[in-house]
C-alpha cells in the first residue's frame, strides 16, 4: 500500500462541494512473467477518511522488453507512460527472479515439485 502525498480529491456530492481524500494506493493482484519479462497489475485507489467511498481502479504494466512503465486510470482520465533506464530493467528482472526462485524453491522445499531450482525461464 502506498499512501500517496497528495491524495487525489473526488467530490462525493453531484454538483455539491464536498471533495473527499483519495489517498491510498494499492497495487493488487500482480503478474510477474519471467518468460515474457513483464508485470502486470491492478491498481485501486480508495480513501482512509470515507472508506464507503467507491474505490477507483486502474491498471500498471511493465515491460522490460519495451523499457517502459504505463500506469492508467481511466475514471481520473490518467494515463502515464514512463521509460525505464537500463539499471531499472535489472532491478525489475532482479525482482521477478527473486520471486520466481522463492516460489520454485518452496514448491521443491515442500516436496511438491521433486527436483532441483534453477536460475532462469
């Protein structure tokens, strides 16, 4: 969860001025494809002060291939593609890795999978 600065601010009230905080952002469910080098998420937006607020969602991709991050909320009308530097692709392949290992390791740990973990794809 990531609680934001600035919380983005929605009127709870049609055509009324009483805006609410939208200050919490959760990245949930995620994919990450060790094959395919992306991640793939749900992002919802929601607000501390009023939970009974309707949560706001968008979506975040990843993509190592195409060096970029794209974030989209299309009920805020927000869009925001970022192009990721070389040292960012190897954190994020880094993290996916670190992921994959520790779920393949649990799988031969817990003598689910009878073998031996690997690095790679």
């Amino acid at each position: 969860m990531i609680t934001l600065t600035t919380a983005t601010q929605i009127n709870s009230v049609l055509g009324g001025n009483a805006p609410i905080d939208y200050n919490k952002l959760v990245i949930s469910p995620f994919t990450m494809d060790a094959v395919n080098q992306t991640v793939d998420a749900r992002v919802r937006l929601t607000s501390t002060t009023v939970p009974t607020m309707q949560p706001i969602n968008g979506t975040l991709r990843i993509s190592v291939p195409l060096s970029e991050l794209i974030i989209e909320v299309q009920q805020l009308d927000f869009y925001r593609r970022i192009v990721l530097s070389g040292a960012q692709n190897t954190a994020i392949l880094n993290q996916i890795e670190a992921a994959q290992a520790q779920i393949e390791n649990g799988l031969v740990t817990l003598a689910v999978v009878s073998g031996t973990r690997t690095a790679g794809a």
